[in-house]
C-alpha cells in the first residue's frame, strides 16, 4: 500500500507533487474554509435545531404509521391520479414509513455536515500488525471522534434520534400481523369434516369406491372446496385439503394412522409434503412409495405414509374416510395431524 510521510504537504496518495501510481501531477488540497456552524454558535444552533426537527418528526411518522395500520380500514379505498384507486391503509402506511426512514437518513448527513468536523485528516498507512501503543492510539481516536461528533454535547439531537431509533422496530412488529396466524395453528385444521365428499381436483365429481381400480391413484379435494374458495376470495383451503387417493390390496396394508382408516384398501393421504410443502402425485404401484419431486423426499404409502428417504422429517397425514349409503366416497373428519411443511413449532 503507498505511504506517506508524516509532514508531508503533499495530497494523499501523492508524493513531490505526483501520483504514486500513474506519475500524473496532483494538485494540493485547498486550504480548509470554515463552515458557518463552526463560526456562528447561532448557526450551529440553528442546525442543531434542523437535525433534532427531523428526529422529531421521524418519530411523529413512526407513531403514525402505527396509527393507520390498527384504525384504516382494509376496505377503505382512495383515487390517485395516474396509479387509480388504492387502499387508504397502503397510502398511509408506505408514506409515514417511507418518510420517516427518510428523515432519519437526512438527519443524520445534516447533522454530519453542519456540525461534525469536516478537516481533511492525512494518515500514515501502517503493517496489519499493531502494537500495544498503536491500540491506544486507536482508542484514543475513536473516543476524540465520539467527542467531536458532538454525541454528548447536542443533547437535542441524541435524545430525539434514540427516540427515533427506538421506534424505528415498531413498524417492523407491526408489519408481521400481515403474514397471518401462527402455521401451528392454522395448519392443524382444514375444511375436511365428517361426511363430506370427496371429488377429482379436475372435474369435481364425486368418487365411488369402484372408480379407482388397485394401482390406481386420483387427486381429490373436498366437494364444498369451490363455494369456500367463493366465498373467501382466495385459493388459501386448496393446499390445505388437497389429497391423493391410492388403492392396494387390502393385505398389502402394514400400517395405518388410525384403525380402518381405509376403505377397501383405498387409502387418502395429504397431496403437500412434509418437508418443503411441494405437491406430490409420483406413486409407483409395485412399491407403494411415494416420490417428492422437489427433494426426492419418498413415503411408503402402505406403512402409515412413513419416510423412508430424504430430508422429509414427518410422515404423510391421512385422511380417514369411508363411503355414503350410495358408495360415494366421504371423509371420516378432518385430519388428525398438521399438514404440510414442518415447522419448529409443532414440537
């Protein structure tokens, strides 16, 4: 790395009025002009004033946004011009948010520039390897550094900027209500109940136990899945209650999750595995496995859904069924364990 000599006049990076590298002439540096806060106590108070204001404000706006995420409405619209009508609590929350950040961020280069020292400092380049003295050296710059920045001299400023800083995490708090309730929870329950039929993902028609010969495998979902997706407004209940049907013969069954939880040897287990939350549908007949696509995570269907391969940690909920007076395919309840991906919380 190039040096220089202390008690040099000339720039750094420059030696005998020449670059080090390039040999290029460098001019020197010009002579350091005062800032009108380093001459006028008035108008180092007056920015002092300036910084604190932003401070001020930014924790105003931090409330604020607070504010209008718990009393605005979701249906609560406004017209803009050019981007059309949005959501009020949108506006609201991405202009406090935004602001506030911004003044903090101003702030802060205000306070840098108007009050902080702005001399040009010339310094030796040094080994990586440095002594007992160089370390207090050090220490001893990083405190005469605290002590010109003005910490601890502008009171104004540092009690409104920890206050800003204090609540800058609130919004961040906030904001995790949006991701939803807690996968413990809501992924302990779908729209699975007692007799509820089940029918093909594709053409939503019931299933009749006859329909699936041995071998066989047939996406379902739950017949009412299309009037709660209706009525939410959302594609939430699909992933949750999705579910694949296989049929074996009854004496090839080693295991189920519950007793007589097939029907005939048709067996309905969770479409989303449980290690990523991937959709599953590769099933090889002759072995009963079943093959995750994304992490080759594989489940014997025959012996409860356990894992028998990859980086799956839990096995394949089933959904205990049988059939209606007509021979339609129902479900039994809901499931009896969380489905899709695990998560830390459910131990």
């Amino acid at each position: 790395m190039n040096e220089i000599e202390l008690g040099s006049t000339d720039p750094v990076g420059a030696r005998d009025g020449k670059d080090l590298v390039s040999g290029v002439p460098v001019l020197p540096l010009p002579a350091h002009t005062p800032r009108r806060a380093d001459i006028d106590p008035v108008a180092a108070k007056r920015a002092e004033r300036q910084v604190a204001l932003m401070f001020a404000s930014s924790i105003a706006l931090l409330i604020a946004f607070t504010v209008a995420y718990i009393k605005v409405p979701n249906t609560s619209l406004v017209s803009i011009p050019v981007i059309g009508t949005v959501g009020t609590n949108h506006v609201l929350l991405g202009l406090t948010l935004g602001l506030a950040l911004f003044l903090i961020g101003t702030g802060a280069i205000h306070w840098a520039k108007k009050l902080m020292p702005d001399v040009e400092v010339t310094q030796e380049r040094h080994s990586l390897s440095s002594s007992a003295a160089e370390r207090a050296e050090v220490v001893e710059i990083f405190n005469r550094g605290a002590a010109e920045s003005g910490f601890g001299e502008h009171k104004l400023i540092r009690r409104t900027l920890l206050g800003a800083l204090a609540l800058l995490p609130i919004p961040l708090v906030v904001l995790l209500r949006d991701l939803g309730p807690m996968p413990n929870t809501r992924l302990r329950n779908t729209i699975w109940k007692k007799d509820v039929h089940l029918v093909t993902d594709a053409t939503y028609q019931k299933i009749k136990a006859s329909d699936i010969p041995i071998g066989g495998l047939i996406n379902a979902v739950p017949e009412n899945l299309l009037e709660i997706e209706e009525s939410e407004g959302n594609l939430n209940q699909r992933g949750k209650a999705s579910i694949i049907l296989v049929r074996m013969d009854p004496a090839e069954i080693l295991g189920q999750q519950g007793e007589n939880w097939d029907y005939e040897g048709i067996l309905a287990f969770s479409k989303i595995c449980t290690h990523v939350g991937c959709p599953i549908s590769l099933y090889q007949q002759r072995t009963h496995h079943l093959l995750c696509p994304c992490h080759q995570s594989t489940f014997d269907l025959a012996n409860k859904g356990n894992v028998i391969f990859g980086p799956a940690a839990r096995r394949m909920p089933q959904l205990a069924i049988t059939v209606d007076a007509e021979g339609y395919l129902v479900a039994r309840g809901d499931f009896k364990e969380p489905v899709g991906p695990s998560f830390w919380e459910r131990g």
